[in-house]
C-alpha cells in the first residue's frame, strides 16, 4: 500500500480501530479540557450563524483539531477533545451533535453527521468494575468519504462507516458498516446498497463513479452525490 500524500489521509492511513485501555482520564487531559470548556463557552457556543464559521475552525484548529477550512462545525456541537477530531474538505458535524471523542473521530471529505448524533469512543471493559481509574476503553471512530449518518444516530466506538454508506435516522452502530450500504434499525441492519444509476438532464449526462458491484455518485456542478 503507498503512502497517502496529504496530512489526513496520512492519520487515516496509520490508524486502526483497535481498543485502546488507558484505564482513566489522565490529570492533563482534564486541565486541557478544563480551558477547551472556557473557550468553548464563550468564543465557540456564543458564535451560531454561519457567519462565523471559520471563526469555530480557526478555534478548533488552535485547539489542536485537524479541520479543513471548508468543514463546518455547528456551534450546538459538543466536541469532548478538538485535539482528536480530523474533518476533511467539506465535512459536517451538524446541530447538537455530541462528539465524544477520547479517541480519534474522523471525518473524511463530505462526510456528515446530522443532528443529535453521538459518536462514542470510550466505554468500560465490563469484564472489570466500574472504577474510575481503571475500566475506561476507547477506539476510535471514522467516517470515509461521502457517508452520512442520519440524525439521532448512535455510533459506537470501533467502527468504520464505509464510503458512501447512509445510516438512517436514530440507528445504533455497533460494528463497521459496509462501503455504499443503506442500514438501520437498533442493532442496526443492511436495508439494502445504493444502486448504480445514470441519469440525462438538459443534454448533460452525468459521470458515474461505480464502487465493485454498487455504486453510485454523479457529478453535478463539480460536486459529487450520491444517487440511492
């Protein structure tokens, strides 16, 4: 496998899905997250309109997040740790999303997020007490390129959300969601995969972009979407 050439395909690229056992929250983690809630109260909550966009960016960034300009972050949104968010061109982060991310949350490009979702990274081993110093577990959670999740969903820690896959509103992910699938449901399950389609309009057809044996995206004004 070569080496991806840009700085988020490259965390992507060292990053596994592996549980993590830190056992607790470490002391300098909560003072860093301690000045994160200050800021965040006052110079990210405060500043809704999309005016200040790339104000939350430019916060988020100074926070140690890795966000494209071009990403959008609600105000609403409740992120535990800027430092371990990765959102690539043009992904989203919708209206009171919970981003619990003591472990990597990334975002490929147009990926989105809609609103009141939890992406969970953390837990406890329940084959340990629940202390505070010793049960924590956590895993990361990425969402490739073009997936959406729909809004209320649950996204567990350890899982993958395949390219272009949709995850209907108010689902639980508790496992890896295969690339260009449709699913739903508490477990959630596959509905179905998105379908190959061509379309004409205006004399323009439209490029499709087919992923093995399902697809699709079309090519619209210079911007990809998919066709359920």
């Amino acid at each position: 496998m070569e080496a991806p050439c840009n700085l988020l395909s490259y965390i992507i690229f060292m990053l596994t899905l592996e549980r993590h056992t830190p056992g607790h929250v470490p002391g300098s983690i909560k003072i860093k997250r301690v000045v994160w809630n200050i800021a965040a109260a006052f110079l990210f909550r405060p500043f809704i309109t999309p005016v200040f966009r790339k104000w939350r960016i430019a916060l988020l960034r100074l926070f140690g997040a890795k966000v494209e300009w071009d990403a959008n972050v609600y105000a609403s949104v409740k992120i535990w740790a800027p430092w371990m968010l990765q959102m690539g061109h043009r992904a989203c982060l919708g209206p009171e999303v919970i981003c619990y991310n003591q472990d990597w949350v990334v975002l490929e490009d147009e990926a989105i997020v809609s609103q009141y979702s939890y992406l969970c990274t953390a837990g406890h081993d329940v084959n340990m007490m629940n202390t505070a110093d010793k049960s924590l577990i956590t895993a990361p959670i990425i969402l490739k390129s073009k997936s959406w999740i729909g809004a209320r969903s649950f996204i567990g820690m350890g899982v993958e959300i395949g390219e272009g896959a949709v995850v209907g509103a108010t689902a639980s992910v508790y496992k890896s969601v295969e690339p260009w699938s449709v699913v739903g449901g508490n477990p959630c399950k596959i509905i179905k995969m998105r379908k190959l389609t061509n379309i004409k309009s205006g004399g323009v057809i439209f490029r499709d972009l087919s992923h093995e044996s399902h697809a699709a995206v079309i090519l619209f004004n210079k911007e990809w979407r998919a066709v359920a």
